[in-house]
C-alpha cells in the first residue's frame, strides 16, 4: 500500500525510489500503487506519467 510503506508513494522521486530499489530485484509483473494526501495534488499528473496504479 502507498501510505503504509518506506517511502511513502507520494512523489515522483519516492516512486523512482520504490522502482530502483527492485531493480534487478524483482522478476514478476507488479504495479506500485500510488498516494493521495493534501500536500501532493500537483504532483499526482506525474505519478500518473510515471505508471503509477490508482
């Protein structure tokens, strides 16, 4: 889940560092669920972009 996980999915760089982080790591397809708090609503049209699941 987006909220409840280190980093928190948010931004465009907490997903770049989900992303990195299994990178090389993960061998099935998966999506990364992505958060929507107050303080992130301009930035949730890039999340969108980089393929983040809602």
């Amino acid at each position: 889940m987006p909220l409840n996980c280190i980093p928190v999915t948010t931004t465009k760089a907490a997903f770049q560092e989900k992303l990195d982080s299994v990178d090389d790591k993960l061998w099935v397809d998966c999506g990364f669920w992505g958060g929507v708090i107050p303080q992130n609503i301009d930035d949730l049209d890039e999340l969108l972009n980089r393929s983040v699941r809602r």
